[in-house]
C-alpha cells in the first residue's frame, strides 16, 4: 500500500474556527445573537492568527507536507471594495511559514462566512454574490495567488442543499433563535452559507464559483484549482420508494456540481459518514441500531470516504483531492483506527483506477465547530482552552508516520517516546 512520490499529505483549518475575534464576520454576529443558534461563541477560537507559525512547524514536524487553511473574506475586504493590506499580509506571512518549513499552502477563499456587508445585502440569497465573490478572489489571489500550491474556491460548495431540509426544521423548531439572528443579521438568515440552500443557491453557487476560478486562474495560471464538495456514501434500502429517494438526493445535491467540476484541476471530496435512504423515502444520517457513533452523531464510517471517492471518480473523471477527513472522538485510539481504515479505503480505490492525489485530514486542531462549539474533538492536536497550550496526540504522530514513508505497511509507534520526539522538534509538550 504504497502512494505516489507527489501525493499530498496534509491536516486542514478554517479560518473562523481557529484564528480567533473575527469580529467582522456574519458569524460572530450569530453566535451572539440573544438566544443564539449557536452553543457558544467562538471568541479567540484557538488564536491561531498569532501562533500559526509554532502550528505549521507543528504540522511540518509530523511530516505533513501540506497544510489546507482559509483566507477570511471579512477580514480582506471588510467593507465593499475596501481591501485591508494588513490582512493580506498576514496570509503572505502565513504562506511564507509554509513554504519555510517545506509545507506546501493550500488556500480556501470561501469557507462558511462572509464579511457583515455582504449579509445585510442577503449574502448567498443575493444574486449580486457571485460578483462580489469573484472581486475578492481576483484581488486577493492577484497578491497572493502566485505562492500558492493549491486553490479551494469554495469550501463544501453543496452543502447548503444538503442541508436544506434539516435547516427548516431548525428554523421551525427554534423560531426565537431565528428571530434574533436575523435582527443582528439585518436579513434573513438565508443569508448565512449553511442556510441558503433552496430558492437559486446552486446556480449562484456554480455562478460564483467558476468566476473565482477564472479570476484565480488568471492571477496564477500554475495553481490547480477547484471546489470541495460534502460527498458522503450513500446507501439505499432495496425499495423502489428509497432508490428512487437516492437518485433524486444525489441528482439535487451532487450532480449540477459534478457537472461543473468537470472543468476543474481537481475537486475536493470532504467525507465523514454515510447517508441511508429508506423505503419511506426519507434521508438520514443518523446510525443504524447498534452502530459506533462519533461526538457528531454520526456512524463510524471510515469505508465511507472511498465510496465518496469512487462516487465522484465515476461522475467526473476529475482528479480527486480529499481535502477533509475526520472523526469527532474523545478516543485518541478509534481516531488512529479511523485513519488507518480510511486509507486503506483510499488505496484500494486508486489501485481500481480511481485518480485520488491526497488526503488532507479535518482538523489539525481541537477547534470551534460552528453551532456545536468546542465540544467535538476532530484535532490531530489538542488545544487547552484556557491557555491555548498545543497537545500532540498519537494519531498525529501516525499519520506522519504514514506520510513520511508515504506508504501504510510502516510500523506506526504510539510511544511516548515518539510524542516527544516530535514534540520537541517544536518545542512542544506531549501532555
């Protein structure tokens, strides 16, 4: 089980869930809403915009080769065609610790969150959005798009159709919380990313992803780039009512985007669990009787990600980077079992012909999970809420492992002796 000499192994971030006082976000505004959607607010989240050098060295030490994070929209532009230098040089120095440490840069321009403005304007509801995304692509990538490896439009593209029935029933279960998010909104909350699925989202979505593209394509012609999508397995029970639930899910969700990432340099597969559809038409996520559940309530499902990719593969014949996979456990153990699992999935679907180019693990640290908080634990690295002290856990150190021989058959320590080995390259404590 062996990879390629140019295969791409990395741990992931997002801006909003790690850098901390992204005050200017429609977010931040959410999760302090009275009452709030959210279980708490993200605040300094693990202030990784002052310590992300020690957490590339971190992930260079591992011997991760890549590192994925997101450039944050509100941040750059924080008011319309306002374009903050200072925060361009942040994510110049952030790439810059990459490229130090031997660690390729791989940037998401889009993942979750926009600036206040563009949600008072009704942000992914609002047809100007593709634009608008597009502007801020241009000029961001137009600084910092030729030191880039990788290039990530938009971050689980389809996820708000994915989500779109569960929305509604968040919104008519909790009509307070709505209430008050769109008072500090100053719109509907369709404004924010994981509500927007439905009433012309896909087409602006596709709309603005494409434009970016092109505009980061143009920026830096040598930077792959492409969207990453939220593909999960997805079975049937043998009922026609359920297979016939399944096209029409997969039809809606996956399909308008499969088209569109036929164009790509790659498209990124982000896989976590699996989807059931039943004989009564009905989708779910939640576990069968008796199945292993993660902190998220999702199935165990390591196998799930080769399905996804396979999936994809079949659909598009577009190379495959997967740009997130992960488990949200307490048990450090069952996480090193997860990715192990996962692997041997991927392998097994590239020695069936299946393009995969990567495997980017979600997350490299214990961070802010949107509307759940800091409860699930999905990091490679523990992050001590009140001091905001790093803990390197084995699966971080096996995953190096895998990638520093670039093969699975390498016998993986759970020491501490390896711990330390790798802690002190950075100056980091195992405990």
């Amino acid at each position: 089980m062996s990879f390629p000499a140019d295969f791409v192994w990395g741990a992931a971030t997002a801006a909003h869930q790690v850098e901390g006082g992204n005050t200017n976000s429609d977010c931040w505004l959410l999760e302090h809403a009275k009452p709030s959607l959210f279980a708490e607010p993200s605040n300094d989240a693990c202030d990784h915009a002052a310590r992300y050098a020690d957490d590339i060295a971190v992930l260079a030490a591992l011997g991760l080769n890549t590192y994925r994070f997101s450039i944050e929209w509100a941040r750059v532009e924080p008011e319309e065609g306002a374009f903050s230098q200072a925060a361009l040089d942040h994510y110049k120095r952030v790439i810059d610790a990459c490229w130090s440490r031997g660690v390729r840069p791989m940037a998401t321009f889009h993942h979750f969150t926009n600036p206040r403005w563009v949600a008072r304007d009704g942000g992914w509801a609002d047809d100007r959005i593709a634009e608008r995304f597009a502007r801020y692509c241009e000029f961001t990538a137009g600084v910092l798009g030729g030191e880039l490896a990788y290039a990530c439009t938009i971050n689980e593209i389809n996820i708000p159709d994915a989500l779109s029935e569960l929305m509604q029933r968040v919104k008519a279960k909790h009509p307070d919380r709505k209430a008050a998010a769109e008072q500090v909104l100053g719109a509907p909350i369709e404004a924010f990313y994981l509500f927007a699925g439905g009433n012309g989202y896909t087409e602006r979505a596709l709309r603005a992803h494409m434009l970016a593209r092109d505009a980061i394509k143009t920026a830096a012609p040598h930077v792959p780039v492409g969207m990453t999508m939220s593909i999960q397995e997805c079975e049937a029970e043998p009922a026609d009512a359920a297979q016939a639930a399944l096209r029409a899910y997969k039809a809606r969700v996956y399909a308008p985007y499969y088209d569109v990432a036929k164009s790509d340099d790659f498209l990124g597969v982000q896989t976590y669990t699996r989807t059931l559809f039943s004989a009564d038409g009905k989708a779910s996520r939640r576990p069968p009787e008796g199945a292993e559940v993660t902190q998220m309530g999702y199935e165990y499902r390591p196998q799930a990600l080769a399905a996804a990719c396979r999936d994809a593969w079949s659909a598009t014949q577009t190379p495959i980077l997967v740009t997130e996979s992960g488990i949200a456990t307490k048990d450090d153990g069952r996480r090193r079992a997860f990715i192990r699992a996962a692997l041997e999935g991927v392998a097994a679907a590239m020695a069936d012909g299946v393009d995969i180019r990567g495997y980017v693990y979600w997350t490299l640290l214990d961070n802010y999970e949107w509307m759940s908080g800091y409860a699930p634990l999905f990091g490679l690295v523990g992050v001590d809420r009140r001091t905001m002290a790093r803990a390197i856990k084995p699966s971080a150190v096996m995953l190096g492992q895998i990638a520093r021989a670039n093969a699975l058959d390498v016998q993986t320590a759970e020491s501490d002796v390896a711990l330390s080995a790798v802690g002190a390259a950075v100056g980091v404590g195992s405990n």
